[in-house]
C-alpha cells in the first residue's frame, strides 16, 4: 500500500507554504498559496464618477449606500490579506472573499472595460496596488478593474487551499473536503487566467511574477496534483487493485511534473525579462541594443544556453518560487516510484515475481532521485522528510522481493524497459467553489441600520442598472429599426404619387364624379333621359329590341309564302 505514517511532529521552517499541523496519513507536505496582499483603494469615488458618466447622476446618488458598501467589503477582504489565515478563520475568510470575487465578476460582466475607459486620466481613476505574494517587497498597481478580480481569485484560490491543508486527511470526510477545496482553487485560477486573456493589463511590463500566465498553470497544476493524490490517498487505504492505484499516482506526478515546467518558465522568464513589480501603466518597450554588449548566450548550444538561463535566473528569482519548483519536481518524481511500486503488486498477484522485482528497483531507483531533489531544499523539510520515508518502504518492499524471488521463486528479471507502461488517470479537475455562484435575489428588506441588504446577501447591488452591452445592442436596433421605418415611408410616399398619375391618365374619380345622382346634366339630355324613363325605360326597350327580332322573323316567313305564291 502506500506510505502511511502515524501522526508525528512536522519539520519545523515551513511558514508561508506548508501546513505544519497537518501530520495525518503521511500528507503534512501539501502545499498552500500565500495571499497577495492589496493597498488601500478608494472605490467610493470612481464607481461614484462612472455610473454618473455612463448612466445619470440621478443613477450614481441612488446606488451611493451600495457603493460605500462595496468599498467597505473591499477593505474586509484586504483586512483578511494583511492577516495570517488560521485554522479559526478559515471559512470566514473563504466566505468573505468569495463574495468580492463574485462581486468583482458580476461588475465585469455589467460594465466591460467601460469603468477602465470612462475614468482613465480623470480625477476619479481607480487605482489597484497588490503586493506580489511570491516576492512580497513587489508590488504592481494598476487600474483595470479585471485586474483587481484576477488578484481577487487568486486570493480566494491561495485561502482555498490553505483551508485543504488544513482539513483531518486521516479521515474520509476531510480527505474529501481537501480534495474538493484543492479543485475549487485550481478553478479559481484558472478563472483568473480568463480575468487576464486578451488584456491590456496582461502586458505589462511591470506586472508581479504571481499574476503572470506561466504562475497560473504552474498553481493550478499544482493544486489539481494535490486534489488527485487525495484520490491516491483514499484507493490506498481502501487496498484497491494495484493496476488502479498505479494509474492514480502516474497521474499525480503528471500533475507536479506540469507544475513544476510551468514555474521553471517563469523563473526563466525572470532572467529575460526582470522579476517585474513595478507600477508601469503601458505595454512593454524594447530596448536599445547595446553595439558594445556582447551576448554570453550567443554562441552556445541549445544545451549550454538552457543551462545558463537556470543559473542566472536563480540569482533574482524569488527564494520560495525556487523551492516550489525543487518540491514539485521532487514529488513529481516520488509519484511515477509509487506507480511502479503498485504496478508491482499486479505482478505479485499474477505470480509474475520476476516483472515484481524490476517494478521495485525501478520504484527504489525513482525515490532515491527524488529524495536527492528535496535534499536541503529551503522550506521543503517536510517534503524532504516525506520523501525519505517513502524511501525507505519502497526500498524495504524491494529487498524482501528480491529476497523471495532469489530464494524461492528464481525467475528472471526481465529490462525494465520490456514491462508495460503505465497510463496515467485523471480523477479530479478545476471547479469552481459554490460560494462564487450568483444567488437569488434576496426580498426587499433592509437590516437594522435601515440599509438594503442585498449586498449583505452577495446578490448583485448594481442589478438594476442595465448591462452597458445591453444598452450598446439597444442602441444599434433602434438605430436599425429608424433605418427600416424610414425606408418603408419612402417606398410608401412613391407607391402613392406613382397611384395618382395612374388615376389622372384613366380620368379617375372625376369621371365617377359625373355619374353620382346630384350631379348636373343638360337640359335636353335631361328631357330625352325623362322621356325614355316615361316609356319604361331601358327594360321597355330592350323588350322592344325583342319585338323587332322576332318581326324580322315573321316578315321572313311572309316573304317566304308570297314567293311560293308567285311562282304559281
């Protein structure tokens, strides 16, 4: 099985990223974030300024209770950031801090970038100033307002995971609590990623080493690594088939090995670029050549110059973003031997003890590189001392198999190379905590001060201001649908003139004019007319049109017999 340790005291020196109160199952090694720490922000007056501006002033009065409380929850969460997270604060501060964040993204979805643009280089321009949390002495300001909710997730994602370290791992309950909080803070980050995607404020020059795109990954591998090996943990205990638990483990270091490739590019970006952490509002300038400066890298290999770029970039990179990287490539390497160790109680079962031993030398192999990894690294004490431990089960399950094949089974070692490799299986993935999901809109109640108390209840204070890219679609149709009544007046007002020229050729109305009853004829047209009504009418004479035909046939009929007559 895997390594289970009792309950011991933890290495001491592992402030900032270690919990060293969690000593349950042989996990007193899980990593937690440090919290960014922001400066104070005057909230009151910019959002007072662009809801003026891009609404009313009228607008801008009526949500000044909502804004002040916005500030004021603001500043509870920098409180929180400027304290030390604790086993006794620790919901408190999930809760608090997932409201801004939630708040945060409900602005960004309402407003865009509009807050940015309204108040850029007035008075009443936001201004966001967070301490880098791996190099605490940096600091960036900047006033986007995506920026401040990407520091805000990474915040609530660093309170997320120091809240996993600290759940009882010894029990199913906690193992499942810290799994679940390890994926919810890789969903923050990863949410924080999409906060920075397509940016202007992503570019910038001055921008902290914890808030770049290569900190993110390498964070949120990190965390999802620890939210699987809590799967790896759990099939461990509960004896489950080698095969699985082998293909659980691959996993985790997959997710360390991630981890550890991604802040390697950033510690190699500090050689390239500086380890940033100044307040520069603008995209980065290029610099001069210098024609005296001789590049050290031009005329090395490929090799020689990745070598070099490690080297230099150790002499400003961050100490702790170091030991991140030393601790997450040494676990990287523990997980692929703990793989082969489980992978090898398969072949234990199918009686293939040859296959058995070289699973374990490779295993015995693997956790030696790993424990030479965590050696002496600062503030990896406790992954150091997990390290050896695991070394020396690996290596005691090795010598009695090597032990037992040697005097018992006598079957041949086959390469290690030869044996079948080992798929790696991904349980866990980022989520989102559900204290981010948006809530019912609460009754129109107010609390005890006489204030509304949405904002108490994280619904969104600003809902009743339209979205600006409502407003901006609503201004497009309107403008669409003056353009199509429009057309249609003009295609009415042609049709029209086009009708009356057709009546005036044809004498159209006046021609129906003459025909109405009041209408005035001459005199002797009105005499015939009388007379012709006097006599019947046209009845009378259509019946004497009748008479006239049928006489024509009877002076045929005479005509007729008088011929006959005649020629007698």
């Amino acid at each position: 099985g895997a390594l289970r340790t009792e309950r011991r005291p933890s290495a001491p020196g592992l402030e900032n990223h270690h919990r060293s109160t969690n000593h349950f199952w042989g996990m007193e090694d899980l990593i937690f974030l440090d919290l960014k720490k922001p400066s104070k922000a005057d909230l009151q007056k910019g959002l007072w300024a662009f809801i003026s501006i891009s609404y009313s002033r009228e607008q801008a009065d009526s949500h000044m209770p909502a804004i002040g409380e916005v500030h004021s929850l603001r500043e509870s969460s920098r409180q929180i950031s400027l304290k030390a997270l604790s086993d006794a604060n620790a919901d408190d501060s999930v809760g608090l801090l997932a409201r801004y964040a939630r708040l945060l993204t409900s602005m960004g979805s309402r407003f865009g970038t509009a807050v940015d643009e309204a108040l850029r280089r007035t008075e009443a321009q936001l201004a966001f100033t967070w301490n880098d949390a791996l190099r605490p002495e940096a600091k960036c300001t900047l006033s986007q307002l995506g920026f401040e909710r990407a520091c805000a997730m990474f915040n609530l994602a660093a309170a997320l995971s120091y809240r996993a370290t600290i759940q009882n791992t010894a029990d199913a309950d906690g193992l499942r609590a810290a799994c679940q909080d390890f994926q919810h803070a890789a969903g923050c980050l990863d949410a924080a990623v999409g906060s920075a995607a397509g940016t202007r404020w992503a570019t910038y020059k001055g921008l902290t080493l914890d808030v770049r795109p290569a900190a993110f990954e390498g964070f949120r591998a990190l965390m999802l690594a620890q939210a699987q090996r809590c799967f790896f943990e759990r099939a461990s205990r509960d004896a489950m088939k080698g095969a699985v638990v082998a293909k659980l483990a691959a996993q985790v270091g997959l997710f360390y090995k991630e981890a550890a490739g991604a802040l390697k590019a950033l510690r190699d970006a500090c050689e390239r670029e500086g380890p940033g952490g100044d307040a520069v509002e603008g995209p980065a300038k290029k610099k001069k050549a210098n024609p005296y400066f001789q590049d050290p890298k031009a005329n090395m290999t490929r090799d020689e110059r990745e070598r070099y770029q490690a080297e230099t970039a150790d002499k400003v990179a961050p100490p702790l973003l170091l030991s991140l990287i030393a601790q997450a490539e040494a676990q990287a390497t523990l997980f692929e031997s703990w793989a082969q160790f489980h992978a090898a109680s398969e072949h234990e079962d199918a009686y293939e003890y040859g296959s058995q031993v070289a699973r374990l030398r490779r295993a015995s192999e693997l956790v030696g590189e790993a424990a030479a990894k965590a050696a002496g690294v600062p503030g990896g004490e406790a992954c150091a001392l997990a390290m050896n431990t695991a070394a020396n089960s690996i290596r005691e399950a090795e010598a009695v198999a090597e032990k037992h094949n040697a005097t018992v089974y006598i079957e041949r070692v086959p390469p290690f190379s030869s044996l079948p490799t080992i798929e790696p299986k991904a349980i866990v993935r980022p989520t989102l905590p559900s204290e981010l999901a948006p809530p019912a809109p609460p009754p129109p109640e107010e609390d005890d001060d006489g204030r509304d108390s949405a904002l108490d209840s994280g619904f969104d204070p600003f809902a009743s201001l339209v979205p600006l890219t409502v407003l901006e679609d609503a201004s497009v149709y309107y403008a669409s649908r003056d353009d199509v009544l429009r057309q249609l007046g003009d295609e009415v007002e042609s049709l029209d003139s086009t009708a009356e020229a057709e009546l005036f050729a044809m004498g159209l109305p006046h021609a129906l004019a003459a025909c109405d009853d009041d209408a005035k004829l001459p005199a002797a047209l009105s005499e015939a007319v009388a007379r012709v009504h006097g006599s019947g009418g046209a009845a009378a004479l259509g019946e004497m049109l009748a008479n006239v035909k049928q006489k024509t046939k009877d002076l045929d009929s005479l005509a007729m017999s008088i011929d006959a007559v005649l020629e007698v």
